[in-house]
C-alpha cells in the first residue's frame, strides 16, 4: 500500500446534457490508482495490420489555467481536440472534445472546459466563471439647439429656434423686448397693429410666416435657417368707377 497523497482529476465528456465523471490520479499516478483488466493475448489479425495509422496532433495554443497550470491544446480532426493539462512538469489528463461536445476536468478546486472550438476556459471553487464583460453602450449623442434671428419686414425680430422642444419662434422688438411665443402647440400670435406671426408645418419641414394683415394681407415666409423662401403679395381692390349721368342744364 502506498501512504502518498494523490491529486486526483476527475474529467467529463459532455454530450447532450449527460455527464461521465471518471477519477482520474495525477501524473504517473494515473496508472497505478485502477487495476488494469487482464486480457489474454490475441494475435493480430491481417486486417488490423493493415489499419491507417493514427491522426497526428496539430499543436495549437498553450493556456494558462486559473490556479497557474496550463493546457496545452491540440487539433487532431475535424471537431476534435485534446488539451493536456500540465502542473509543473506532471501531466494530469488529457481533456477530449470530439464531435461538438465540450469536455470537463476537475481537481483540486481547478475547473476547467475545453470547448468544442478548441478553447478553454477555467475557474477555481469559490470563484466566479469570467464571463466577457457587456459590450458598453454608446453614450446618447448632445442635443443641439440651434437659432438664427430674422429681421420681419416690419421691424420687429423673429429669433427661430430649433432644438430638443421641437421649432418655435420669439418674436420681439429690435431692443429685445419680446412680444410673444409660437410653436406647434400655440401656432399662431398677432400684435396689436393687425401682423401676425405663424408656424406652418409642410412636410417634414416647419416654416415661418409673417402676413401683413393690416396692409392688405401680404405674407412672407421663412424656413429655420433664416431664409425667405416664398412671398406672397395681394393685389389691392380697384376703386369702382361709377357711370356719370349728364343731365342737361335747364333755361
């Protein structure tokens, strides 16, 4: 009987939700720790003679492991990889993933998964798996207000303002004394000599309107980047000419 303490490394093919623990010693251990099935000695046929030899092993990348031991990985097919898991210089298992199934080894605390693409992933006991972090979330763009002021044709200032409450207008006198407000909600102002001031939505477009309301009702219109855009002017009626009767002069 042996009085050595051995590391065990208990290892699980992973297929369709069913796992197979198997306890495995660590080392030269492995060996020694189950009693090797005696068979009886069986001469080889032709047909196994003549069976292709093995898959070479393709290295692929050495990891670290959580607990500081490394897995060396190896590419032996399609859908099939091993990873040797070494501490130190004693090997402790080789983990097999073949098929699309991941594979799965424990000793000591020490988890560790190879997965069905070849990678490995680890972790202690008591310790959280690493999980890729959230991607962050761009962070939402500045809303940016912008204005532009309009000297109207009867002299007053309009300042058109675009920004996160949507387009509205001040209307206001040159020394900034302002008269009044419109925006969608509240369309349209008139001051008290008959002008009146309007927001007007075309489209997908907001424009601007100043009608004349006392001269005849000419209008000016304005897009918010200040620009007069359309005009409109009324014709004044005509004065009627009334038919002039003559009546002769009598005596």
């Amino acid at each position: 009987m042996r009085s050595t303490r051995r590391t065990t490394f208990r290892t699980a093919a992973v297929v369709a939700g069913a796992a197979t623990v198997l306890a495995l010693p660590v080392g030269s251990a492995f060996a020694d720790s189950v009693a090797p099935a005696v068979r009886p000695s069986v001469k080889p046929s032709a047909e196994t003679a003549h069976r292709p030899a093995p898959v070479a092993r393709a290295f692929v990348t050495t990891v670290k492991l959580a607990d500081g031991s490394v897995a060396e990985v190896y590419r032996i097919g399609r859908s099939h990889f091993e990873a040797d898991v070494f501490a130190g210089s004693t090997k402790l298992d080789t983990l097999v993933s073949r098929g699309g199934a991941a594979s799965y080894g424990r000793s000591d605390g020490l988890h560790v998964v190879l997965q069905p693409n070849g990678t490995v992933t680890s972790w202690l006991d008591g310790a959280p798996q690493r999980t890729p972090k959230p991607a962050p979330k761009p962070a939402p763009k500045p809303e940016v207000e912008s204005s532009v002021r309009v000297a109207m044709p009867d002299g007053r200032i309009a300042k058109l303002v675009d920004g996160p409450r949507g387009e509205y207008a001040v209307v206001s006198l040159p020394n900034g004394h302002v008269l009044g407000t419109v925006d969608l909600k509240r369309p349209s102002v008139q001051s008290g000599d008959g002008w009146t001031y309007r927001l007007v939505r075309d489209g997908k477009r907001v424009k601007f309107v100043v009608i004349d309301g006392k001269g005849g009702g000419n209008s000016w219109v304005y897009d918010f980047d200040g620009r007069l855009v359309e005009r409109y002017t009324v014709e004044a009626p005509q004065p009627r000419k009334d038919r002039v009767r003559v009546v002769p002069a009598q005596g």
